[in-house]
C-alpha cells in the first residue's frame, strides 16, 4: 500500500493505529490485573490472619482450660498441653503469673519477645496479632488477658504463609505478564484485521478514475464505522461528477458556440473567392467579417471571464456602493432604448448601500436591465426594487413580459442556456450574460434567483418576472445612508 | 507623428504598422525587446507601444528603463494577461494605458489620440463648430444653422464628444465610458439607439450629414469633402 505524500513542513506523522491501540490496550489490562492481583493478595492475607487469629484464641483458651483443671497437677500441665496443641503445628504458648514470671511455656520458641511488643487482649483478633522475626523464623501473636493475672502469650510460626503467599505473589505477575503480551498480540491482530476493509475500500477507489466516476462505493458492504467516510466520499464523487460534466459539457457548448461562426467566416469567405466580385462585395464581406469576429472576440473575453471566477484569479476591489445612485446611472445609460419602446424605468427603495466591487456590481446590474428592457411589454415599467428583510438585503429587477416556463428558471443562469432555442445566435449576446451576473453575485457571497407568473390584468401568456439578488445582512455591512 | 511599436508576433506587427500608417502616423516597428529597448532610449518618439509579452526583454522592463532615465514618452502597453495585477504593475511602473488582447484597432488608434492629445495641454475651447454646427459648452446650447437644437443632457455629452474628436473614429467601448462612464463591454446596442436619435436631431431634415456610421467600428462626425461623397 502507498504511503501518502509526506506533508512539506516537517510536522511529525502522527502515532499509526496499532501503536495507539495497543499502548491504550496494554494500559487498561494492567491498571485492571495490577489491581486484580493486589486484591487477591490483600484478601488472602487477611483471611490467613482471621484463620490465625482464630486458631491462637483457641490454643490460649486450651491453655487456660488446662491450667485452670482441677484433674491435673501442675507438673502434668506441660505434657498435658503438648497433647493438645499435636493438631496445631508450630504453635507455642508462654504464660506469665501476676508477678509477670514465667511459669509455663512450649518447647522450642521463645514468646518473651511478644511481651515487649504488644499488650494483652481479652479477645484475639486479626488486628490484636502482631508479627516479628527472631532466629531464622517469623512469628505472628498475640497475649490473652487470663484470669487472676494471668497472661497467656500465643505464637506460631508463619514461614509456610510467607512461602505460599510469595508463590502466589510469582504465579500472579507471570500470569498478568503472559496475558498481557497475549492481549497486546490479539489487540495488534485486530487492529490488522480491523484495517482489512480500508485496504479493501483504498483499492475499491483507486477504480475511480475521471472515465469512470459513475462508480461509487457501496456503504452497505463496510463495516459500519466506515459507512460514513463511504458516503461522504461518494459525495465527494458525486459534486466531482457534477463538476466534471458541466465542465464537459461546457467545452462542448464552446465548441458548439465557436464552430457555428467559424464555419459561417470560412463558408462566407471561400464563396466570395469563388470569382471576381466588385469592390463593394469584398467590402461587403469584410465588414460581415468583422462583425463576427467581434463577437467570437467577446465570447472569447466573457468565457475567460467567467473561467477566471471561476478560479478565482479576479481580485474584488469592495467599496461601499450606494444602490440608488448607481441605479440611476444605469437608467441614463438605458433609457434610450427604453423609450423607443416606451418602457419607464422605476427605482424604489430606501437608500442604502452594498459592499461591493462597484464595476462588477455595475456590469451585473446592467446585464439584469438590459435583459429585462429587452423582454419587457412595449409601454410597461421595469422596476428596480431595494428592500431591506429578514436579515437580507434584496436587490429585484422586474419586467412585464412574456412568462418563462418554470423549467426554463434554474437552468437560466447556465452558460449559453437560452430558454427559447430559436433565439440561437441573436445578436446580442451568446448566452454568458446571465452566467456572469451570478458569477459576481456569487464573487460577492450572495444569491441569484428568478420568478416568473403569470398576471390575469395582462395578455395570456405574461406576467411579471423578478430576479432577485439577495445578500445576508451579517455578511454585507451595510451602512444606512440617510 | 513619430510612433514606435514594439510586438513580436509577425501578423500584428504588420497589421499595426499599416493601420498607424494608414491614419497619419509614421510608426517605426520593432519585432524584439532588445532593439525596441535600443530605439526607445535612444530616439525620440511621441508615442511607444509595447508588447508585455517579448521573448527577449519584456515590456515591463522597457517602459522601467524609459522612466529610470527620466524620459516621458507615452507608453502604451499591450497585453494578453488580463489580471488587475498585470494592469497595476504596468501602470505603476509609469505606463499610460493598458489594452488586452484581442483588443480592436480602432479602440487602439482612439486610445493612442487620447495619449498623444493629453501631452498637448490645449485649453479645452468652451465654442465647438463644425459647418453650421455649433455647441456652446458652458450655456449648455447647440444649434445648427441658427436653430435651436433640444438636447437631453446625455445627447449633449455625446454631440460634445464627437465635435471634440472630429473626424476621429469613436469605438462603441470609448463613447460608452466617456459618456456615460461605463467600463464594460455591454451587449447592447444604446450607443446605436442613442446616436440614431441624436442623428435625428441633428442630420435630419439637412442636406449636410454631420454623423457618420463607421461599419463595424463606430461613429465620427465629420464635415464631409465637397468632392467626397
């Protein structure tokens, strides 16, 4: 699998997965054993005290009984004893009379130490022991409170504790250590097999090429977590495809809209070479020539406009751009045709002003009326209307004219559409203009929309048609002039 | 009038050099920016036209040199890029004006009169005749023999326009930015509405024709030779 191109600043890559997956992994399984294991051993070592505890009460209590037998002599009392303790191993016994002497003890440990280390209880407890080393061996008592002064100290050995619990303590880490390295061979496993359906899905996208980006990826055959990288990147293809066609179709439509007047220059021209013309005909046809020049000439200009906008290539110089004398300048500059057709020219709206690059906001305007005027009734009016609303500023050009087809409406602003076929190749324009207009609307952060209905008051067949340029308010400041 | 232009695609330069020549200039070609760059700082011309875009020494770097040894012929540039950048970077390097290819030789033979009019400094005359014609520029009046002609105020402009640049052919583009100060290409056809009225007003009804249409490039008024037409 390719790696992608390193970034140009020397950022360093990010951790890969596994690492990040298996170091969050090895994290948790030792945090939860660490914690298993010193329950465990917590655990076990307090019931082997609650055992010990248990078993010293119940060698202080034989003592006791022994001592305290009528049945026995004093001098029978030690062998006595070392009856009863056969079943309790390595436990020993020393007790002391009231004058604190020494007058009975077990064999083989010395209990004085357990004296200075503790006081004595009238009940032994887990808390009450208390453990210490003395020779080679550790031991664990406590001191029983006898009656009539009497202080039975009770001992035993706890080496065989210590060695299971140091055992325990061994078979505990290895088994933490041998699971761990398991659970980190699993986690990596997974993380392995977990990556399997990218791959699956990074070579599913490298089929898509521009010939064939009808291709998509299907979102039901990934797990789910990619489901969603699945359908945002086949929108990503989809707006890719859009783009794509409209660009393909948009070459076609140069094409188209370039060979109809070449072809007319050539034709033209090889048919007036045919023979010898008078001077008036060649002149005729040079100046038939230039005049189609001309406009391939402006297509050519509007066409490298557009495409400029459309990468951005054109630097807005934004002014505040006060609307109604702008408007006003635009009807000066129209109101010669639009008298010969006996259309006024109205504005209305509050003064206000746009931020705006004012030649592009002026050519905009100007394609807006000039398309109006020319579809307009003869005697109508064509308004220019400003408002203000819901957080909007909204300029709306309005004729009285032939109705456009709803269809017709969204497709308007498209390059070299024309609503009315048969208008192909009119002498204005070449179908750019309305696709300027929204180019710098758009340049501009705003929107372009048209509507067109019917009116019963005119002929059937007409209404009144708006397009509406419409700009947030929060994005435009607007300064009220007046 | 001593012109120097500065292009090295073949057909335009030709193309150039006969139209200047056919409307009264006398225009030296150059076909590299090395000789072009030899000939501006050496001779004296009244106007230079360069190409942006040479393969040798660019215009750029010409009109830098012109203005860096403080000589202020007119320079007007000619360009294929289209960026407000380039037009920026040309002006403020001490070019007078700019013009995109494809651009159409009558914008350019009006923009290079404008220049060369400019350095002449002639006190702008408040009295504009031609034949019976008359504009008073500051009462506001026009006539034409003796009788009293009923100009809008943007008729009035554009008659002020052609009687000031008489027998100069004014493309479409040029009237509509100095009339109605408009710098765009526009599709429509006002300038042709506006001077068919204007014409209206003044041709009509007289023997003489002041306004003429000129196929395919625009308007001129002009008296016309007793023995033309």
């Amino acid at each position: 699998m390719p790696t992608p191109a390193e970034p140009s600043q020397p950022q360093p890559r990010p951790l890969s997965l596994a690492t990040r997956v298996m170091l969050f992994v090895a994290a948790a399984v030792l945090l939860c054993a660490g914690l298993l294991a010193t329950m465990l051993q917590n655990s076990i070592e307090a019931h082997f005290a609650e055992q010990d505890a248990g078993e010293l009460q119940a060698v202080a209590h034989s003592v006791l009984h022994t001592l305290q037998d009528p049945a026995l002599q004093p001098q029978q009392h030690h062998a006595s004893l070392h009856q009863v303790l056969t079943g309790h191993h390595q436990t020993y016994y020393l007790v002391l009379d009231a004058t604190e002497k020494p007058t009975l003890s077990a064999d083989g440990a010395d209990l004085t130490p357990l004296f200075r280390l503790t006081r004595p209880v009238s009940q032994i407890t887990p808390a009450d022991l208390i453990s210490w080393d003395q020779g080679a061996h550790t031991y664990r008592g406590a001191i029983l409170q006898g009656p009539r002064g009497l202080q039975i100290a009770v001992a035993m050995e706890m080496e065989f504790h210590l060695h299971y619990l140091h055992l325990l303590r061994w078979t505990l880490w290895l088994t933490i250590a041998a699971a761990v390295a398991l659970i980190l061979l699993a986690a990596w496993l997974g993380v392995r097999q977990g990556l399997l359906p990218l791959r699956q899905l990074s070579s599913d996208i490298r089929q898509i090429s521009t010939e064939k980006l009808h291709l998509r990826l299907e979102p039901g055959q990934v797990p789910v977590e990619l489901a969603e990288l699945v359908q945002s990147f086949n929108q990503m293809i989809e707006n890719l495809q859009q783009g794509f066609s409209r660009l393909s179709e948009f070459s076609a439509d140069i094409a188209h809209e370039l060979r109809t007047p070449l072809s007319n220059l050539i034709t033209q021209t090889q048919v007036s070479l045919s023979k010898d013309r008078s001077l008036e005909e060649y002149r005729e046809l040079l100046y038939s020539n230039l005049e189609e020049q001309e406009r391939l000439a402006k297509m050519v200009s509007d066409m490298l406009w557009l495409a400029k906008t459309d990468h951005g290539l054109i630097k807005l110089q934004p002014e505040a751009v006060a609307l109604e004398p702008l408007c006003r300048q635009l009807f000066e500059f129209f109101e010669f045709i639009a008298d010969e057709r006996n259309i006024r020219l109205q504005y209305q709206g509050p003064a206000v002003s746009l931020r705006a690059d004012k030649v592009m906001l002026q050519r905009a305007l100007s394609n807006l009326l000039s398309n109006a005027i020319r579809h307009a009734d003869a005697d109508s009016t064509v308004w220019i209307r400003v408002n203000t609303l819901a957080g909007h500023l909204e300029i709306c050009i309005r004729n009285c004219g032939p109705v456009i087809a709803p269809e017709h409406l969204p497709r308007l602003f498209e390059r070299f559409y024309r609503a009315d076929p048969s208008r192909q190749r009119h002498s204005e324009g070449a179908g750019l203009g309305l696709a300027m207009v929204q180019s710098i609307v758009t340049l501009h952060g705003g929107e372009i929309s048209a509507v067109s209905v019917p009116d019963a008051a005119q002929s059937p067949g007409h209404g009144n048609t708006d397009f509406i340029l419409r700009w947030p308010l929060d994005k435009r400041p607007l300064n009220q002039l007046s | 009038m001593r012109l120097l232009i500065v292009e090295d695609e073949v057909k335009t330069g030709d193309y150039l050099k006969q139209g200047f020549t056919e409307a009264g200039f006398n225009p030296t070609l150059c076909r590299n920016g090395l000789d072009g760059h030899h000939l501006a700082m050496t001779e004296e011309f009244e106007l230079i036209i360069l190409d942006v875009m040479l393969p040798d020494v660019d215009g750029l770097r010409i009109v830098k040199a012109l203005r860096q040894a403080n000589r202020h012929t007119p320079v007007l540039l000619l360009s294929a890029l289209d960026t407000v950048d380039d037009r920026v970077r040309g002006l403020e390097l001490g070019a007078d004006d700019y013009l995109v290819k494809p651009f159409a030789f009558n914008e350019l033979l009006a923009r290079a009169r404008t220049l060369l009019r400019r350095g002449q400094l002639a006190p702008q005359a408040d009295r504009l005749q031609a034949a019976d014609l008359v504009l008073e520029i500051s009462k506001h009046k026009a006539s034409r023999g003796g009788k009293k002609l009923n100009l809008t105020p943007k008729e009035f402009a554009l008659l002020e326009l052609l009687l000031r640049r008489e027998g100069e052919v004014l493309p479409r583009s040029l009237i509509a930015s100095q009339v109605w100060d408009m710098n765009f290409d526009s599709d429509t056809n006002v300038i042709d509405v506006a001077v068919r009225r204007l014409r209206s007003k003044v041709d009509d009804d007289q023997a003489l024709k002041l306004i003429h249409t000129v196929r395919g490039m625009g308007y001129k008024l002009e008296v016309p030779d007793a023995d033309a037409s």
